[in-house]
C-alpha cells in the first residue's frame, strides 16, 4: 500500500530562491523497502538543498519578486530588503499549514509589512501576524487580516415524494 503526500520546500536552484512541492510515496511493503534500501541513493549537494541568504539576494531577483507579487495584488517597495522580507514571509505563509497563503496579501513598503485579505479563523490572523513579525528586517507589522469563515455550500432542499 502506497501513501502519498506533498511536500512544501525551499530550494535554491539556479541561484533562485524557489518554493518546490515535492511527492513521497511510503510504501509499507517490507521487501520493497529492504530493496530500495540496498540501493545507491545519490545525496543532494548542501547548496542545492539550502535557503539563499540576504546576501546573496539581488536587484534582479528583487525585480522579479516585485513582479510575482504585483500579479497578485501584492505591493513592495524599492529596496532589496522589502523584497527579500516579502519572499520570506509568503514562503513561511505557505509552509505553515494553519494560514492560508493565497488569501493573504502581503505588502512590504521600508520594512513595515501590511497584511491585507480574509482568514477563515482568529487563530489563522494571528499566526499570520505572528509569522510576519519573526521574519527578520521587519520594523512593524499592519495586521488588517479580516475573520470571516468560510461560506459553506448551501444544501440542495430535500427531494420529497408526493
């Protein structure tokens, strides 16, 4: 029997900072485990595998970062440091399974983030704010996260025989 799940990494791959979702499949067959396990596995190199660093973001990955969150709704500012406190937070926002990401924007304008949209729970806007103000260079944090549950599907009127 194969279990499947996804999951969340980051990565630096061509000197990008770059949110990957991988698939692992456990299988719980003894035999197959022993096998797979007798098998050569290639190791990751340490710089494939690790987070880029501050110093090594740039103008053009910050161009690029500006982009991506403009499609979005996002806003960030001109320096280096609102653009790489930006990637961070989004990236933090989608590996933390209680805040759900896309319903969050995230602006960063000299160092002071703005959290703008809808969260399902009190829970989710605080953890969401929590996560913006841990992130390092952030000077304050704008929560104006707004608390509605989600709409749920409205049921379809029972069928009745007549």
């Amino acid at each position: 029997m194969k279990l499947r799940s996804r999951l969340p990494a980051i990565v630096l791959a061509g000197g990008a900072l770059v949110l990957a979702a991988c698939d692992s499949a456990t299988n719980t067959n003894t035999a197959n485990t022993n096998a797979n396990m007798a098998t050569p596995q290639a190791e990751a190199s340490p710089s494939a595998t690790r987070e880029m660093t501050r110093g090594e973001w740039t103008a053009e990955k910050a161009r690029e970062a500006r982009e991506k969150a403009k499609q979005v709704g996002d806003t960030i500012g001109e320096s280096l440091d609102d653009a790489w406190i930006h990637t961070k937070i989004v990236a933090k926002l989608i590996l933390d399974a209680s805040t759900p990401e896309r319903k969050i924007n995230v602006d960063v304008v000299d160092n002071v983030v703005t959290l703008r949209g809808t969260v399902d729970t009190a829970e989710a806007r605080v953890e969401a704010e929590r996560i913006a103000k841990e992130t390092e260079g952030v000077k304050q944090v704008k929560n104006q996260l707004k608390v509605a549950p989600a709409a749920k599907t409205p049921k379809a009127p029972a069928k009745r025989n007549y």
